[in-house]
C-alpha cells in the first residue's frame, strides 16, 4: 500500500476511462473491491486474512495504462509482432519475450518496491492471479527469472509457494470484474437493465439462499421503474442493488465451492493437523491444486464462463470501449517510439537500470566484454571498471555512445525495450497522456 505503484493505480483505467465520469472504475477502487471479497471469502474459510489482502492490494500493480489494450501493446512489442509504429524490423530475442501485467507485478515488487520486501507466498499470489502466459511460456521467457521469487526451497529444488489464499484472490478477481464491468456498463448505456437481469438470473437458479432471491427481485422491480422513466436516483438504486446481488451471489455460492474443495483435499491427503498438511504440501504437485481450484465441475464455472463471454461482446466490443483502446494503443505506440528512437529522453533512472541492470542480464560474457572493450576504447581515462558506481551523467554519456553504435544498439536492443516496457507500463493514464504531448 506504502509502494508508489500501488498509489499509481488511482490513475489507471480498469475498463472506462475514469476521467470521462467520476464514478467509473479504475484500476485502485477494483483493487480496494478485490480486497474486500477475497478478505470476506477467507474469513469464512478460516485462512490468513492478512496474506488474502497482501495478495489481493498487489495483484494489480504491474499494470499498464489505458487497461489491457496497453498490456497487449507492450507484449506485442516485446516479441516484435507491432511494425505499424517502427520503421526499422524487430528483432527479440526468444529468452527475452513477454509483457504480462501479472508477471510484471511480481518484477515490480521485487525491484521496484523502494527497499519494502515481500514474502514468496505473497508473491505466488500476485502472478497466480491471472493467465501465466498467452498461449504457451515461450510467449513470457523473460520472466522466468522471478520463478525464485514466487517459490520456496527444500535446500535443493525449487516449489511453488501456492496458498489457498492466492486462489480465493484470483476468484475474489473474477467477482470484482464482472460485477463493476456490469455495473459501469449500465452506468454508461451500455448495456439495458433489462438485458443485465436475464444474463444474471442463471446465477439465483444455483443458489438456494432468500437473501439472493430477494435481491435479484427487487432488480427485477427496479428495471420495471426505470422503464416507465429515467429516474436518476432509480437508476442508482438499480446499480447499487446490481452490486449487491452479484457480489453476495458470488461470494456464497463459492463459499461453499472451496469448502468442498478443501474436504476433499483433507480426505485425499489425510489432514489432519498442521503436520499433516506440511508434509502434504511438499509433495504435492502444483497442478493437484489449480485443476480443482477452477471449479470446472461446478455449475458456477460454466455460467461465469458465459456471462464473461457475453460481457466481452457487450462491452469489450462496445463503440466506447473500443474508442477508449484505440486512443491508448496509439498513446503507448507513441511513446514507445519515441523513447526506442532517442533513449536519452527516458529519465535517469530508467537510464541508470538499462546500463547497470539489464545489460548484464540480457547479455552473454561475451558480448559484455565486448560492450566494455568499446566503452573503455571510448571513454578513455574517465572508464571505471565499476559499473555501479558510475554517476547519471556517466551512464548518459554510455547510452549515447552506445546509441550512435548500430551493432552495439542491435546488440542492446532487448535490455533497452525492458526498462522502456518498465517505464511506460509505471505510467498513469493521464500522465502517459501527456507525455506523448510532450515528446511530439
């Protein structure tokens, strides 16, 4: 809550872009709903509810601006599939792909957090959360260097450090999405009241509780008003109860979904105290865990299913939202232009981390030795062997010698697009707004 990423979020589009009405989402108030779902599901499961809030406040910060649509840009870039916004052919590395916000979140807690340190089961959290990758793990190779992080060691092999309380987050996710995508939707006509009701009436037909039928009633009363008339305050009635509805069907129906999950794990395993559970835990396999935390077999999984496909015709596909991701992928395109044509405008510590950072990662022993064999031909009497230790202006003047060097800038090319994916993705909406302004 204290890293400046997380506070970067207030200014981030979820779906609609906050600054076009004040009460749409962004990407912090989903965070902070996030949080309140996934902490309600794991106090009725009786997990750690600090690690369930820890998880659910950082899933979201590795993040781009403008949505998913600067989520796709950016990976696009990172495997040198967008040519519309580059003269010059692409070339990336294979062990270099990949932008995905979930496994960014992890690279910008780990490195980016201002000395604030975060455990592994934390961290498993936040890159469990969604997809690990787009169609298979070649497609995010670069991120396989925070495998580390997100595990934990038995002195000689690496396990996943998965939680039960990482896979209540990644639902509390699904609930929180659907239920402000709906909402937001109404809110800005998108999407009927009329229309909201059927898609969501599967939902009372699984769940024998009073309190959801009621609710899902009185939406049913509050679309019959605002038929008859556009009253304002019905329609904000109709939104709150909307909230209601989905979030308390959701949350019950999935209560009892993870709690005939976890018997049957303790009747499997034979759990019976905490030791039992250790000694389980260490020889179970990762996918022992997610398989059955998807709740496939359940009616719950297919009618999420289809209220997600239908939301995304309905939303996704909308003329605003459309409008909204065409503006932010030529934004980041911009910048990610400008910045990989002139390097010297990104900030000094973005600078400072291309040269001391990345360079060494990205590059073999070989080519490291040839970078410095040229730097040290160039610089003369002023190179120092210490990387580290080289002040801003230093590292500038590397940038720019290395920038007039065309085998030296093909050769750095993928440690210069990481830092500028690092950079673009840290931005605000409005403030990557602006910074096209600027640079053009």
């Amino acid at each position: 809550m204290y890293c400046s990423a997380f506070r970067r979020l207030s200014s981030k589009t979820q779906v609609f872009n906050s600054q076009k009405a004040d009460n749409l989402r962004t990407r912090l108030t989903h965070t902070l709903e996030v949080a309140q779902v996934a902490r309600t599901i794991s106090c009725q499961l009786g997990l750690d509810e600090e690690l369930t809030e820890a998880i659910a406040l950082g899933h979201d910060v590795g993040h781009t601006p403008f949505g998913h649509v600067g989520e796709r840009t950016l990976n696009e870039f990172s495997r040198g599939l967008d040519k519309r916004q580059i003269a010059d052919k692409i070339s990336v590395d294979k062990l270099h792909y990949g932008f995905k916000h979930n496994l960014q979140g992890v690279r910008v807690l780990t490195e980016y957090s201002e000395n604030v340190k975060f455990s592994n089961f934390m961290l498993f959290g936040v890159r469990e959360h969604s997809k690990l990758w787009w169609k298979s793990a070649d497609d995010v190779a670069y991120y396989q260097m925070y495998e580390p992080y997100c595990s934990y060691s038995d002195g000689n092999n690496l396990f996943p450090a998965w939680s039960f309380e990482a896979f209540v987050v990644k639902w509390a996710d699904e609930i929180a999405q659907r239920h402000h995508d709906i909402e937001d939707a109404f809110l800005q006509k998108i999407i009927p009241p009329e229309d909201i009701v059927a898609k969501v009436a599967p939902l009372v037909k699984i769940i024998d509780d009073e309190n959801i039928t009621r609710k899902y009633d009185r939406l049913k009363t509050e679309t019959e008003k605002l038929a008859r008339k556009d009253f304002t305050d019905v329609q904000y009635a109709f939104a709150h109860t909307l909230s209601s509805f989905l979030v308390d069907a959701y949350v019950t129906v999935l209560i009892k979904e993870f709690s005939r999950v976890f018997r049957h794990f303790s009747n499997t395993h034979k759990i019976v105290d905490s030791e039992s559970f250790d000694k389980s835990y260490l020889g179970l396999d990762i996918e022992e865990i997610r398989t059955p935390m998807k709740f496939s077999d359940a009616r719950i999984y297919k009618i999420d299913q289809q209220l997600g496909e239908s939301l995304k015709h309905s939303i996704l596909d909308s003329y605003e939202v459309q409008r909204m991701d065409g503006k932010g992928a030529y934004i980041i395109r911009k910048l990610f232009r400008a910045y990989l044509s002139n390097p010297q405008q990104l900030p000094n510590e973005y600078v400072n981390r291309f040269i001391k950072i990345e360079l060494g990662r990205t590059l073999d022993d070989d080519k490291f030795e040839q970078l410095k064999s040229i730097l040290r031909r160039e610089l003369k009497d002023s190179y120092t062997e210490n990387i580290n230790v080289w002040k801003d202006y230093e590292c500038r003047e590397v940038l720019r010698i290395i920038s007039k060097n065309d085998e030296l800038s093909r050769m750095t090319y993928d440690a210069l697009i990481r830092v500028i994916f690092d950079y673009i993705a840290g931005m605000t909406d409005s403030y990557a707004a602006s910074q096209r302004i600027d640079l053009y």
